[in-house]
C-alpha cells in the first residue's frame, strides 16, 4: 500500500540503554534491521529517519534513532511488534508533534563504487578478459572509501553482511515532502532537524 506524499508532522526517539554485554553500534545495528523489516511490511513509504546525536565529525550514529512520519504513520508502525526482543535495550515513548521553527535536512543512503572484485568481475564477463588481465585493469587500489557513519546490515535476500552508509545532508529552511524508502531514507525528502 503508498501513501501520497505527507508532510511529516510527528516524531518519536528511541534511545539506546547502557547494556555492558554489546556495544552502542551493536545495538543499533539490530535496532535498525529490525526497523527495516518493518517498514517493508508497512510498504507505505511514509516514515523517515535521522540520528540526532550524530557526531560533529559525522563517524558515529550516536545512541538515538528518531522516526519521522504524521501521527498516524507513527500508529500504524507502532501496531507492528517489530521491536520485540528489544525492549530491555531501548527507551521510547509516544510520537509528539515537531517542535516550531526548525529546520530540515534530508537523510539518504551513500553507496560506494562497486568493489574492485565486482568491477574484475564484470570486466571478466563483459570483456572476456583473464582474472590477471582484469586484476591489471582493476587494482585493489580502485576501491573507493567513504568517511561517513554506517549501520552493519544483513540482507535477508544474499545472506551477506553490507555496510549502509548513512549522509545527513546540508540543513534547510524549508521542509521538502515526499516518500522514504524502506530505509526510512530519501534523496531529496526532508526531517526536521532540531
């Protein structure tokens, strides 16, 4: 089921408790895969994300994950028990309605070229070049770094672990309605920020 394009008029935060058995980013990781799932069962694209205490220098996520939507949005996620077995790790309350007068950003997945095995790989298929030959034209070295926060990931549909790089992008004055993907992300759809 889509939604049309709301405006997004709630939020609500889910901190993290102290745990001395995993690590913040541990459980972050498995609160957002499970957040994911959700979503994809929701289908509906109208719940967006941030991490409000991202690190000035933008390396980590910090301890809070805020969902972003209309009330309603925020109600039907909520019907879903997709935070269970996570209760004794998190806090959270109700969705509230967006403080005044702030300001926006949006929140969108990076994705970095493909590695250099992919791109040997492809070289391979499409060029009918030898695994030495595509090593010569692909050097380890074409593998391209990114400096931004990630949440470690497994995809249910390869079984691999992925890293899903996460931009807050440049603050706005203005809000940008639109859809989320089922990452809570969108290229151009905005948060409040606050």
């Amino acid at each position: 089921m889509r939604v049309d394009a709301m405006a997004v008029s709630h939020y609500l935060d889910i901190t993290l408790r102290p745990d001395p058995e995993f690590s913040p980013a541990h459980l972050l990781n498995a609160l957002y895969a499970k957040l994911h799932r959700a979503l994809v069962r929701m289908g509906t694209g109208d719940i967006g994300v941030s991490f409000p205490q991202l690190a000035p220098q933008g390396q980590h996520l910090g301890r809070v994950l805020r969902l972003h939507g209309s009330l309603d949005a925020q109600q039907r996620l909520q019907a879903i028990p997709w935070l269970q077995g996570m209760h004794d790790h998190v806090q959270w309350g109700d969705a509230v309605p967006v403080p005044l007068h702030v300001q926006h950003r949006n929140v969108s997945r990076v994705q970095a070229k493909s590695s250099p095995e992919r791109l040997r790989r492809r070289q391979m298929k499409r060029k009918g070049l030898t695994e030495a030959q595509a090593l010569e034209q692909v050097p380890d070295s074409a593998r391209e770094t990114l400096s931004l926060p990630y949440l470690d990931l497994h995809s249910s549909s390869t079984g691999q672990r992925f890293r899903l790089f996460v931009r807050h992008g440049p603050l706005q004055a203005h809000a940008i309605d639109g859809l989320f993907n089922a990452y809570g992300f969108s290229p151009s759809t905005t948060v409040p920020w606050f």
